[in-house]
C-alpha cells in the first residue's frame, strides 16, 4: 500500500525535474539500405515510464532494440548518432554487449524463459554476472520472484520447468530474470500482446512498480495500455519522432494533426 | 477538410452527440424567445408551452448523457475526441438548467396574468435580447468551432449583469412608491433574475466550447490580481460589516493601497457594536462615517468587494475586480449575543483580507 502510495505522489510530482537517462541525438538507422530511423532526438527521463506508439513499421521497436545492442545480430544493420545511457557511449564498438544487457535488460512480446527450471532461469544470468554466494544467488532469486508478484504462486514448485507456468506467469518470471541483475533501464517491446486482461492487469501494476528503482522503456500497440502506464508518451511515424511529452498531454491535447489523428483512430 | 475516423461506427456516435447537442441547443433557444415572448406579450398559451417543452429537454439531458457514458465506456476517446464528450456532457447541464428557468419564467408570467400589469418593460427587452444572442453565439461556436465569438459573449453577459443592476433599483424605487405592486414586481424581479442567471450558464457553455477547442481550461476564479491599488467595500448600510473591513484593510494591507468603504443607503452613524470590537484589536474607527458610493473617489478604486447579499451589485467603470464576500449581518443578532456576533464577523474579515494581502503580494 504505501509503495502505491508513493507512486501516485511521483506522479503529481513535476516531472520535467527527473535527468535523462537514455539521450538519443541525430540518431539514424538503417536495415541494408532501409532507412528505418530518421534523426531521431529524444531525452528519456530517469525512474519514469516511457511509452513507444505508432503504428507498425514506423521504428518504435526497431530504437528500443538499439537501446541494447539486439540489432548486432541481424544482417547489415547499421546505426549513427548518439545513444548514451547515463553517460556510456552505446554504439561505440568497445561497449562491452554483454555488460551492457545487464545494465539494460529487455522483455519481449512472447515470454521467453529457458527450457530449465523457474529457479535456474534466474539464477542462471545471476552466476554468470555478480560474484556471489550460492546463499546469495537464493535470496536474489527469491527477491525478484516477490518484486515481480511471482513469488506466492511459484515458491512451492521452484523445481519445475518454466514452461509449466502459464503465459502470463511466464511474462513476469522474464521481468524477474531482468530485475535480478539489478539492471538501469529496463525495455519491454509489447510485453503483453499475448496475455489475457487479468495477467497484463499485473504486469501493468508491476510496471508502476519498477518506475521506483528502473527506467522503463515500452512499446505498445494497446494506446489504453500506453495511457495506463506511462509518464511519457513518444509519437513515431515513419521513421520520425513525431512528438514527444507528458502522456497527460499528449493523449489530451497533443500538438501535432499526426500525433492527434494517430490517437483518435484517424488512419486513413 | 479534417479527416474522419477509420471505424465509421465511432464516426457516427461521435456525429450523433453532435447533432443531438446542437438540437437540444437550438431547442432551449426557442424556448428562451417562446417564454420571454409570453412575458412581453401576456401571452399564456406560450408559456404553457414552454412548461410543456421542458418534458423534451430533460429527456435530452437524459439521453445525451447516456450516449456520452456509453460512448467513454465503449471506445475509451482520446485527445479531441474525448473533449469534445467531456464539453458536451458539461455544457447539457447547462442547458437542461436554462431550460428550468425558462419554465420559471412561463410560471411566474402564467401569475402575473392575474394581477394588473405594470408599466415597466423598458431595459428588459435588451437584457433578454443579449442572452439569446449570447446563447446563439454558443452554440454557433459549437458548430464551427470559431471561438473569436467566446469574447462576445462575455462582454453579453456583463451587459446583461449591468442590466440586471440597473432595473433591479428601478424596481426596487416603483415599490417604494407604490406598496401595492409589491406582489408583480417580485415576479418580475425573478424574472429577471432568470435572465441574469441563464446568461451565466451561457458563460459556462462558452468556456466548454473553449476547452473543446483549445485543450485548455478557462481560469475563471482568481484573476491576475496586479495593478490593484484601491479597493472598495461595499455593504448596503455601510455601518458595521463595510466599516470593520475597511478598518482591518487599512492595517493589514500595504500603506500605499487606497481603501474606502461606502454603502447605497447608508446609515446615520458606524454602529457602536463594530466601534467596540475593532478597539478591542486596537483599531479605531469611532471617528468614520457611513459614506454613500458617490462619496468615494471612484477612480481611485480597482477592486469592489460587497460583504451582503442585498447590496446592489454595482458597475462601475474601470473595477478590474469584483468579489463578494457574503456575510450574516451581525447587527441582527439578539442583543445578549451582539458582542459575540460582532466579533464572530470581525475575525473572518480579517482573515479574509490577511488572505488578500498574500494573494496581493503574491502577484507583484
């Protein structure tokens, strides 16, 4: 109860004075020859919610994935510009990738847990990132299984494979793998496009959660999802950062005809 | 042109709303003109009428209501869209309320029809003029969304106040003269007071419209409160209410600030009661008179601050500020409980004027 508290309060608080944690100047990507992103400039503010929406192929996922270097894997996918995250240069070639998934974690729109147990899928990525005890990998494990409102449901059958657990279930048990590594940002690309109301109700309660220690990244296609959870709403449109602001704002009263007509269903 | 939606349903929801709050608009119009006409006229099928057409309105309030709720319920509208359902479900209160008063009109004509009438309809045909105007401009402005009329329409509804003023003395001296037309004239003193208050719904509407519009709320409470340097307090008898504050005034509020306190029937001297208790706060005001409005320098005074409810609300020119603060009269307190009464009245004065001087200070 008081944590909710505290999390209606941060919401009427000023937010402009939150520093920005991710910072995204003339930043441009391509696929090949695609130019997927165009000059992209945003300042992603610290411990806040910040929603993706647009409609499909305007790049939404496509910056989140650079956020964690994801896009290294596919094939003649290039970015220039700047993406910092507090501070560190992202796309130089000396980022470490592998520390820097854990600084930033990301949850998908299909929950992927490894074919191993509930336990070990947390405490796999804990013994391969920190130096700790086995008493420690434990308590960790079971640290994020409660943040993530896994704990009740899943501290009787730790053994048991990840794949027992229902889709909804499994979506949170890949938020507690993120949240055990202790990450900065945390980025979730449509976490919950395959769940029923009920499971993303919790993922949802969850995010307003995660904004205490995270900063959250998401992108939805679910505009009522996106009023929801955000502080910050982001407007992209074929490649572009159409507009960028409050949520309250921009679901309001938003300054831009594309941003307007995008939120109130006039596509054609 | 602006482009509709994708879902041609929601289109049509949003559309019908539309045209049902412009019917209900031009409905409520009419029965403006139906009920001021049976008024003018003596016209008693038209007011029966207008208590008829009342059925009408309060189903639309009803329905379009409902349709604002589904229509939330269903498509969750967002940006304009839900500005506009916001606007719409506000501004049909309003309407369903001026159409109330219509009706009110029409029963008071329907007694008046009784009584002899009396001569006395001069400023009222303009007053009633500017309201309709004021409610055509609205819904105008619905139609169109071209809020540039929005400043026609307050500049109305001050003419309609200053109207409002200037027939409520008229009235009040033909009852002086004559006791006997005490009976039409309250009638019409309602009446009258119907058109005052439809045009402050009109207002309402008019800043819905706005917000539609512009995504912004109209501020209509506190007023930038700079370049205020004198301030009136009025009460009608200027004894005892008017005077503690201007006493209180003149200590809480900064040297420079002209006070003055005045009354329109002011009375032989400051009531004893008032004298005792502002001494006892080592104010004193025993050597003050009671001071008629044109005894104040009017062009000195920015903010007009009437502490009853039967003072006249005056217009004056150049007051960048009216308030009213409405007090109970202390001095009609039985005697054993004057003292207390008295002091009871002094304390929330000067509160209110310690919050004044902040609010004051505050804006420099």
């Amino acid at each position: 109860m008081k944590s909710l508290q505290t999390s209606m309060e941060n919401n009427s608080v000023i937010r402009e004075k939150n520093p920005s944690a991710i910072h995204i100047s003339q930043f441009d990507a391509w696929y090949d020859r695609y130019h997927a992103l165009k000059n992209i400039n945003i300042d992603i503010p610290e411990k806040q919610v910040t929603a993706f929406i647009g409609p499909s192929g305007c790049g939404k996922s496509t910056l989140l994935r650079w956020m964690n270097r994801i896009n290294d894997s596919i094939f003649k996918a290039r970015a220039e510009g700047t993406l910092t995250i507090h501070g560190q240069d992202i796309l130089s070639t000396k980022t470490d990738v592998v520390a820097l998934r854990r600084r930033v974690g990301i949850v998908f729109q299909k929950p992927n847990p490894f074919p191993k147990s509930i336990f070990e899928n947390i405490a796999f990525g804990i013994r391969m990132h920190l130096n700790v005890s086995k008493k420690e990998v434990g308590d960790i494990v079971e640290w994020s299984l409660y943040k993530a409102g896994l704990w009740d449901e899943v501290k009787d059958r730790l053994k048991e494979s990840a794949l027992s657990l229902s889709g909804g279930q499994q979506q949170r048990l890949c938020i507690a793998r993120a949240m055990a590594l202790a990450p900065e940002v945390l980025l979730m690309d449509e976490p919950c496009s395959a769940l029923d109301p009920i499971a993303t109700a919790k993922i949802e309660d969850l995010i307003h959660q995660l904004r205490e220690r995270y900063t959250v990244v998401i992108v939805t296609h679910n505009m009522q999802q996106a009023t929801r959870v955000s502080d910050y709403t982001a407007f992209m449109y074929l490649g572009e950062m159409i507009e960028f602001g409050t949520s309250d704002q921009m679901f309001m009263s938003p300054n831009d005809q594309r941003t307007e007509d995008y939120i109130t269903g006039k596509f054609g | 042109m602006t482009k509709i939606h994708t879902d041609r349903m929601y289109e049509a929801e949003l559309k019908h709303i539309c045209d049902r709050f412009a019917a209900m608009g031009k409905k409520v119009e009419g029965m403006i003109e139906l009920s001021t006409h049976s008024f003018f006229s003596n016209d008693l099928e038209a007011a029966y009428n207008v208590i008829r057409q009342d059925n009408d309105v309060d189903r639309d309030d009803i329905e379009i209501n409902t349709l604002c709720v589904n229509v939330i319920a269903r498509r969750q509208p967002l940006g304009p869209d839900l500005r506009l359902v916001m606007a719409i479900q506000k501004s049909v209160t309003d309407l369903e309320r001026i159409a109330d008063l219509c009706v009110s009109t029409a029963e008071r004509t329907i007694e008046l029809g009784q009584h002899a009438p009396i001569h006395f309809e001069t400023h009222l045909k303009p007053m009633t003029e500017s309201v309709i105007r004021m409610v055509h401009d609205a819904m105008t402005s619905f139609e169109t969304r071209d809020i540039t009329t929005s400043h026609r329409i307050h500049v109305q509804d001050r003419m309609v106040d200053a109207y409002y003023a200037q027939l409520f003395r008229q009235l009040l001296e033909l009852m002086r003269e004559d006791g006997k037309i005490v009976s039409q004239a309250t009638r019409i003193l309602s009446i009258m007071n119907n058109l005052e208050r439809m045009g402050d719904h009109v207002k309402n509407i008019s800043e819905k419209i706005a917000y539609l519009v512009t995504g912004t709320f109209a501020h209509h409470k506190t007023k930038p409160s700079q370049h205020i340097r004198g301030i009136l307090f009025l009460c009608v008898q200027n004894s005892a209410r008017s005077q503690m504050a201007e006493g209180l005034a003149r200590t809480l509020l900064p040297a420079s600030m002209n006070i003055f306190s005045a009354g329109s029937a002011p009375a032989g001297k400051v009531n004893p009661n008032a004298v005792v208790v502002m001494d006892e706060l080592g104010i004193d005001i025993s050597a003050n008179q009671p001071k008629r409005i044109t005894d104040v320098p009017l062009g000195k005074v920015d903010m007009v601050i009437t502490l009853c409810t039967e003072e006249v609300c005056v217009n004056l020119p150049g007051i960048i500020q009216k308030r009213s603060w409405i007090l109970p009269d202390p001095a009609a307190a039985k005697e054993a409980d004057k003292h207390s009464a008295f002091i009871g009245i002094r304390d929330v004065i000067r509160e209110k004027i310690n919050g004044l001087a902040s609010e004051l200070a505050g804006s420099e």
